[in-house]
C-alpha cells in the first residue's frame, strides 16, 4: 500500500488541490449612501451571517430609506466574503405579479428568454426550484406591500423557518437642543412623536417645525394624542395637509 502511494505521489502534481471560493454572483446596484445608516447596516448584515436566520423583514413608511438600505446589503455582497453562489433583486410592488416576479428573478439565474417567459406560474416555479435548491442564495425582495408565497414562486424556504429578524427603518425628530432641554420631559416627548410619524421624512419635516418653538409637555402631549387619534393616510400627498392641521392648531396649553 505504501508504494502505491508513492507511485501516486511522484505522478501526480499535488501543488494546488483546491480552488479559492468565488465570490457571489451579484449585480452591484446605483446607491446613495445616506448619513446615520451604517449602524443599521451593520445589524441586518449581523443577521445575514447568523445560519439560525432565514428571514429579514426591513419595513417604514415611504420615503424612509428602504430601497437604499437594501441596495447597500444587495452591493456589500460582492465586497464582503461570503459563502452565497448568487445574489437575487427583484422588484415587486404594490400590485404583486407571481409571473412578473419570476422573471426578475429568472433573469438572475439564466432563464431570460422568451420561451421561459411564456410558461406558466407552475412550470416556472420548478424550474427556478431546480436551481436554487442546489445553490446558497439570497433574494432581495425591493417594494414588497403584501405576503408572497416562496413555494408559488419557487424559491426554497429557509430550513430555519422560525428564524425571523424584523428591523424598522427611521429617522430622527430634530427641533433643536434648546427645545428639547426645555423641559426634563420634552426628550422623551420628542421621542414618542417621532414614532408616531412612522419613520416618514415628510411627517418629520412637518412635526420637527411645528414642534421647533413648542417648550411646555402640555403642548407636546397634545400633539401625541393628535397623532394617535389620526389614523395615518397611506398616500404621502394625503399625510401632508394632516400633519399641518395638527401644529397649526395647537393650543398654548401647560
């Protein structure tokens, strides 16, 4: 047995036996990057190497940054090392098309001709089954406003199925240190009606100005309750009149 493993030592050519891991197939995207999202980065790309995770839900109210905190994730893939064969984006929006989003991501994977196109939900289904069931993969799911269902799409659930991390994604109320040290209360005021706004830049914008001159917790309080009895128009241009209504209207109350 020995000399047969010299024999095999002295033909073979055993310099290199294995390759380097390539890195993920993946489109880098156009991205803005925005002050004060690293933090939030971070924590989602946590939860993208943790393997009991299968789920990442980023949710906020339009506006707030989640496209361009998911295009930063989609491009950190081709400069972070990671054991994932392909990066997946697909757009979905508002009117969620299965057929539609099959497309987007069977152009991801090599089915892009008019023929795949012309298959049904069903049959495209397997096929983009048959592929990435073999692979380590991430779907990038941009635009989502209702459940999709992975096994209607095709996509492979994650076998940690109760592994779920939700992150809001938010901005911060800024009226100002001489607003906010006004009062030991205001603070945490400020707090709670930033998160009434939903992590909207307009009702930000909005609030912070009309809050900017407010130092009493009456005033503030006032405007929490405002806020919570005002169920939210889901249609920017409808949250804007809204929110004026309610600094415009504010009583000098203590």
């Amino acid at each position: 047995m020995l000399k047969k493993i010299n024999d095999h030592r002295s033909n073979g050519a055993f310099a290199k036996v294995a390759e380097s891991q390539p890195a993920a197939s993946v489109v880098v995207r156009p991205e803005e990057r925005p002050i004060s999202q690293e933090s939030m980065i971070e924590k989602v790309w946590s939860c993208i190497e943790d393997k009991d995770v299968g789920v990442i839900g980023l949710y906020g109210l339009g506006g707030v940054g989640k496209t361009t905190l998911l295009t930063q994730i989609n491009n950190k893939f081709s400069a972070t090392p990671n054991d994932c064969d392909v990066i997946i984006w697909a757009l979905v929006s508002k009117h969620s098309d299965v057929g539609k989003i099959q497309d987007r991501i069977g152009g991801n994977i090599g089915f892009s001709d008019a023929f795949w196109k012309s298959k049904s939900v069903d049959e495209k289904a397997v096929d983009i089954y048959g592929v990435l069931c073999n692979k380590r993969f991430v779907v990038l799911l941009d635009d989502l406003w209702e459940r999709v269902d992975l096994n209607q799409v095709g996509i492979p659930k994650p076998s940690q199925e109760n592994g779920f991390k939700l992150f809001f994604t938010t901005r911060s109320l800024e009226v100002g240190d001489e607003t906010l040290n006004s009062h030991p209360d205001t603070r945490k005021l400020a707090e709670e009606v930033a998160e009434r706004c939903g992590g909207l830049p307009l009702a930000l914008i909005t609030i912070s100005r009309g809050m900017a001159c407010k130092t009493t917790p009456g005033e503030w309080k006032y405007a929490i309750e405002k806020l919570k009895r005002s169920s939210l128009p889901k249609m920017e241009n409808e949250l804007f009149p809204l929110l004026k209504s309610i600094y415009d209207n504010l009583p000098k109350v203590t």
